[in-house]
C-alpha cells in the first residue's frame, strides 16, 4: 500500500460511509488444498429497522450482478459517527461455499449488534471487533476515484482497513465477519476489489488483485465455481456425494474439525455418519474444476 502520493495531495477529501448503496467489494477465498479460489460479491441494498434502528440489508452472492431473489441475505448493516455496526441474520439459510462457516464459526457471538469498523482511530489505539484487538500503527491517505480515503494498518497488516471500503488487509477476511483467515479448511479470505455499480468501474484493487474473478471480464460466476453438477445428499446417516468424475468430499464439525473423508473417481461416494453425534456439520466436495459446500444436520 503506497501512502500519500503528489496526485492524491491534490484530490479532495471527504468522508465516505462504509454503509451506502451503490457499490460491490468483491473477495477470493483461497484454499491450499484442494488448491483453487472461490470468488465472492457483498453489496448494500434496501433498508430494514431493528430494535428501531435503520440498517442496510447485506447480501453475498457470485453472479455478476446481486440478484437479491438468488442471493444470501447475510446480515444488516448500520454506520453512525464513523462505525460501522453488524447484526448476522439469524434466518440465513441456504448458505454455499465459504459462508455456511463464517457463519457457524462466529455464531457464539450470537445474533446481537456488535462494532466491526471504528475510523475515528489513531496510531497507537487498539480496536476490538468480535472481542479480537487489532492495533493501529500507521495512519495514512490514499486515492479512491479522484478522492482521498483514510487507511489504517494494523500491526500485521492482516485487519488493515480503509474508509469506504472496509477491510482490506493482505489476509483480511470480509466486510461483515472480520478475521476469516482464521478459519480451518485451508481457507483465507481476503479482500479483492472496490466496484461502482452503477458504471462497473473498478475503482480500488488490493495489492493482491486477483483478475481470475470472471466479473472483472463481466462474465458470470456461477455455473463455473459451484456447479450444479456436484449433488450432496443425506438420507439417514448416509452423505452421498456426486458428480461428472473424479470428486473429493470433507466433512467438518461445527468446530471446523475434520471429522471425515472420501474420494471417488467414478463420481459417487458415500459416507456412513452413523457413529456421529447429532448436529450440525459442513459437506465440502471438490472436482477437479469447482467446489460446492453444504450444511447437513444429522
């Protein structure tokens, strides 16, 4: 991240709220085995009231457009005095890929408003989104569209974050649950890009800008990273996993434990769960070219 540079001197700055419609981050979430990325879109729209509050609706999803009847419904949003407050949706169902444990992993924290960004922050403060410190050693500009914008990087740089914009660390997890690279699986979620919806210009890249996103070439993603092809199914005790070849299945407790493994390479497998408490658990089946995950209650 460069700071100040002569250009952004002279561009304007004022305040940009995180919480405004209009405007998509993208993020990859990256596993290191099975080796591949997964890409994801979060976007602010519609407003609802809470405890007599008004939030902003969060949806994920990874079309190249939000298609709030398609999409996950992942929390509310709401920003007073520069901080960003965050209710998760206690309905979420339905969820794929990464969020079905980004949701379980933090549901501890229940489903009470807590303060995921402050930007009224200074060197040497010490922050605490879901109970986690985060210490600023460095304030500075940088240049958004033409304007200035306020970055503030934490001492490992892995929960850095920018006005407007939200986390944007080398392994920053995403906008609404902070510190998703803690996650188990091989998983690290990290911020991607800035976009205007209205123009699709993208107007703020990480340092790691990953163009292998197909809506950077305004291509979808669906149908490509999580293919309907990949079936997960549970009767009884028994989790069948399908698809067209080859196919890899991990089972996950709630705790992100491992719990069970399977692999095919004539495109069923089957694992008897008899011996498993009852609960809740997380289906990751892998081909060779896409990834889909499930939530199974047993």
């Amino acid at each position: 991240m460069m700071a100040l540079t002569t250009r952004a001197q002279e561009a304007e700055y004022e305040y940009v709220p995180v919480v405004r419609e209009g405007v998509e981050w993208g993020y990859v979430a990256s596993y290191h085995f099975p080796p591949g990325a997964e890409y994801y879109r979060l976007q602010l729209k519609g407003d609802t009231v809470i405890n007599g509050k008004t939030y902003k609706r969060c949806y994920a999803y990874q079309t190249a457009t939000l298609d709030i009847e398609t999409a996950t419904l992942h929390g509310f949003l709401r920003e007073e005095d520069k901080r960003v407050y965050f209710i998760p949706n206690p309905e979420e169902e339905n969820l794929t890929g990464i969020w079905i444990l980004l949701k379980l992993i933090y549901e501890g924290y229940g489903d009470e408003e807590r303060m995921i960004y402050d930007f009224n922050l200074n060197v040497g403060d010490t922050f605490c989104p879901a109970g986690h410190p985060v210490n600023i050693v460095d304030v500075f500009m940088v240049e958004v569209d033409g304007k200035l914008r306020k970055y503030f990087k934490d001492e490992y740089d892995a929960y850095s974050f920018l006005e407007g914009t939200g986390a944007a660390g080398s392994m920053c997890g995403e906008l609404a649950y902070p510190f998703t690279d803690w996650m188990t699986n091989g998983a690290i979620v990290r911020f991607n890009f800035e976009r205007n919806v209205a123009d699709g210009r993208i107007v703020y890249k990480s340092e790691e800008f990953d163009d292998g996103d197909p809506t950077c070439a305004g291509e979808s993603v669906a149908g490509t990273m999580q293919s309907p092809a990949i079936t997960i199914t549970v009767v009884g005790k028994t989790v069948t996993v399908a698809a067209d070849g080859s196919i890899m299945a991990i089972i996950h407790d709630i705790n992100g434990r491992t719990v069970a493994t399977a692999q095919s390479a004539d495109g069923s497998t089957e694992i008897d769960m008899a011996g498993f408490a009852p609960g809740i658990y997380i289906v990751t089946a892998t081909t060779a070219t896409d990834r889909i995950t499930r939530k199974i209650i047993l």
